[in-house]
C-alpha cells in the first residue's frame, strides 16, 4: 500500500487520466474530488461491496433460471421426439 500526505488543493494522479484532490479537510473527515473518464466507475466502497453482492446473488438466481430452462427445453423436446416417433410409427402400420 502506498501512503501518501497531502494538503488541502493538493492532487494524487493514478496512472495518467485519474486524479484524485483533497478538496478540505474538517475534523476526521476529508474530502476528495475524482477527476476520471467517464467509463471508469467511482463508488464508495460500502456501495460498491453491496453492487458486488446484489450481482453474485442475481448470478446465483440466473443459474436457477437457467437450470430450469434447461430442463423445461429437455422435456420439451423430449416429448416432440417421442411425439415424432409415435406419428412414423402410426404411418408405418398404415
């Protein structure tokens, strides 16, 4: 971990295109400016571990979804092919 001391106005740069300022500084609390492009998110952590969360469980639901599918489609087409070789079966015995 890099740690670093700066002063209010004064900027930290992360890699060439994210600059991160201290905006003020009062009491325990600083505050912080992001400068970065726009397809780079920026979250407080707590908000992004719960994205992070909310997105395994919608993952684990879709597996669900999708076990359920399968099996549905399965017995579809089960049912189809045994539809279709129930219908040769009548033609050949006429």
């Amino acid at each position: 971990m890099l740690v670093l001391t700066r002063k209010s106005d004064e900027s930290v740069m992360v890699g060439s295109n994210i600059e991160i300022k201290v905006l003020g500084i009062r009491g325990d609390q600083v505050s912080l400016g992001f400068t970065a492009p726009h397809e780079i998110s920026i979250y407080r952590k707590e908000v992004y571990e719960a994205i992070q969360k909310e997105n395994i469980q919608a993952v684990k639901r879709g597996e669900g979804e999708l076990e359920k599918l399968k099996n549905s489609l399965g017995q579809h087409f089960a049912r189809r092919k045994t539809d279709h070789t129930n219908e040769r079966r009548d033609e050949q015995a006429n």
